[in-house]
C-alpha cells in the first residue's frame, strides 16, 4: 500500500511533494493556524 499527501488547489489535485518548499511553508503554516484555531487556540498580536 502506498500512502499520498494530496491537495487540492485551485481545484487541481497534487501532491505534497510536487509543491516547491514556498508552497509547502504556506500550507503548513495555514494548517497549523486551521488546527490551533480547532481547539480554541487564539492568536495574540503583538506590537
């Protein structure tokens, strides 16, 4: 069996490792702040 990191942007699937490091920062970044907000998790801004 072999697993497949997928994402689907701008309605086109592809997969995690065909995405330049940028790409991937961006969406690691989205998905960590999606995930903190989850579980109530509320960004403070700072000056």
């Amino acid at each position: 069996m072999a697993y497949r990191n997928i994402a689907i942007i701008n309605g086109e699937e592809k997969e995690l490792k065909e995405l330049s490091e940028e790409e991937r920062k961006r969406l690691a970044e989205l998905w960590n702040r999606r995930a903190a907000e989850a579980v109530n998790y509320k960004e403070v801004e700072s000056a």
